[in-house]
C-alpha cells in the first residue's frame, strides 16, 4: 500500500514484556498492537495500519491527515 505514510510510534513496554505500537494520526488509536522483537513489532504495525486503511475505506470514510515532518 502507498498510504503507509503514517506516525508509527514503538514503545518498549516494561509491564507487558514486549513492544506496542501506537497509531496517533488514527483517533482512538492509542496502543493499537504489540510485538515481542522490533521487527515482529513493525510487521505488525503495517498489518493494523493496512487494516484501519481497509476498514476506513470500506466505511466510507475519510482518512485521517498524516503527520508531515519537515526537514528545516
């Protein structure tokens, strides 16, 4: 998918043992999945980005605005 051009933020979570994912240009979207290694985290981070792309556009709905980071 080209629209994958959405904030991702990775967190090591101590409490929960593993790496959650946070979608913050999805709102509601706060910790949306989890990994136990970085690369399994990304993965999954694609795969519920994909998904919420999927349901967004199913419903008819707009998506959200991308953060855009500007290089100065």
């Amino acid at each position: 998918m080209d629209q994958l051009k959405y904030k991702m933020i990775i967190q090591w979570s101590q409490e929960d043992n593993c790496f959650l994912v946070a979608l913050p240009d999805f709102p509601g979207q706060q910790w949306r999945t989890h990994g136990d290694t970085y690369e399994e985290t990304v993965a999954n981070g694609k795969e519920a980005l994909e998904s919420l792309i999927v349901s967004y556009e199913a419903d008819g709905e707009p998506l959200p605005e991308p953060t855009v980071c500007e290089a100065v």
